[in-house]
C-alpha cells in the first residue's frame, strides 16, 4: 500500500472550516429572507409574530442542519484515515 497524501490528511480540517462558514452562511441568508419578507407584513400582530417565529426557526435549522452534515462528512474522513492507518501492511 502506498502512503496517502499530505492533502487528504488535513482535507476533514477544510471540511470542519467549511462548516462554520456554510453554516453561518446559510443562516444568515435565511434569517435575512425572513425579516425582510416579514418586514411589513399586515397579517396581523398574532399572525405576524407566528410566522416570523416559524421562519426564524427554519433559518436556525437550516444552518445547523448544514453545518452538521459538513462536521460529520470531516469526522468520517476521520475514521476512514485512522482506519487505512491502522491496517496499512508493509507495502507490496
């Protein structure tokens, strides 16, 4: 087996990097989409205050949601790299 290379060693680090900016990205876009199209709204106090609510929550959501799946693609690459590691023989 051949030694893998120095890149796709620290390639989980840009994924763990590229979930926090992903993440945040995405929550700030949403949450900016919902205040700007809740802005003046005329549903009503209640409705209003309803529906900035589920749209909040969704952009909250959503930004987790992504950033998560981008820590655990970082984490995977993790475990696949000490596994290749761990049963990596003496080269053929």
């Amino acid at each position: 087996m051949s030694e893998l290379p120095n890149f796709l060693r620290k390639l989980p680090y840009l994924f763990y990097a590229l979930a926090l900016v992903l993440g945040g990205w995405r929550f700030l876009n949403e949450w900016s989409l919902v205040e700007a199209t809740y802005a003046y709204s005329n549903f009503g106090d209640e409705a209003s205050s309803f529906a900035h609510s589920i749209g909040r929550s969704s952009a909250i959501y959503w930004g987790v949601s992504d950033a998560f799946y981008l820590i655990s693609s970082g984490a995977l690459l993790h475990v696949l790299i000490a596994i290749y590691d761990k049963m990596k023989g003496p080269a053929e």
